[in-house]
C-alpha cells in the first residue's frame, strides 16, 4: 500500500508469526495507560477459509508492557483497507513508536464456519455445566468464587 512499509515476514524458520512492523508519518509515543492505533501500511488478501489473528510480541509486552489491546485482533478474509495495531501501553514509562519497528505478528489460521439453527432443545450436560470465570479452578476459585 505505501512505497516504505516493510512485507510482513517470519523472523525464524520456526515461527508461527509474521512480524508486522509500523509505518508512520511521525513517530508516536503512546502514554501509561495509553493507547494508539499504529498503522502498518500494508493491506492483504487472505486465502478463502482463513482469518488473519494479529497478536502482540511477547518482547514488548516483557520489556516495556505494552501489548495488542484486542488480542488476538481479527482480520477477516474479505477486509482489503490497511492492517492497523490497537497497541496499550500497561508501562509505567512513555513507549515510542518509530517507523519500521516491530509491533505486533500476523497468524493466519483456518475458520470454520456453521450453521446457527434456534431450537427448544436444551444442549446435552456436561461436568463443567455453565461454570465459568475461574470455575474449573482458576481465578477466585481457591475463594468459593
């Protein structure tokens, strides 16, 4: 889309990734508690029965606590504008954003598509039932919450 933005690319043979990196005018400094949209200057066209997932760099979340607000954001096979990066700065220091930094990965995963039918039949019961919100032993639930 823009002549300066960086093709996503897979940093290691092994990756599950394609590291997506900013293209900006200016760089932006997103505040604690603060949050940007950081456009990467690129707009693809994903295989038909796939979605693209950007997710956020385990390094930046790490070292300067800042990571993709919507994680995993979604990218629909028919979505053609510019791929763009919700990022949040949970730091407690200002994060810089330059132009041709790293900011988030790409994953393009299969979707499966069904068929939504209204019934009156209740759906079969399990072990867990409607428990949710820690209830299979996560959060609260050493509480009785």
């Amino acid at each position: 889309m823009r002549p300066d933005a960086q093709l996503p690319r897979y940093a290691t043979e092994g990756a599950a990734g394609l590291d997506l990196a900013a293209t900006l005018d200016a760089p932006v400094a997103i505040p604690p508690g603060g949050r940007a949209i950081v456009g990467t200057g690129i707009a693809i066209h994903l295989p038909s029965g796939t979605e693209g997932q950007v997710r956020p760099r385990s390094g930046l979340a790490a070292r300067h606590g800042v990571t993709v607000l919507n994680a995993p954001g979604t990218i629909d096979e028919d979505y053609r504008g510019e791929v763009k990066v919700i990022l949040v700065n949970h730091g407690a220091e200002p994060f810089r954003i330059e132009s041709g930094d790293r900011i988030a990965q790409l994953v393009v995963q299969p979707v499966l598509r069904v068929a939504v039918e209204e019934t009156a039949e209740q759906a079969p019961e399990t072990a867990r039932g409607a428990g949710g919100f820690g209830s299979t032993g996560g959060f609260g639930s050493e509480r009785g919450e």
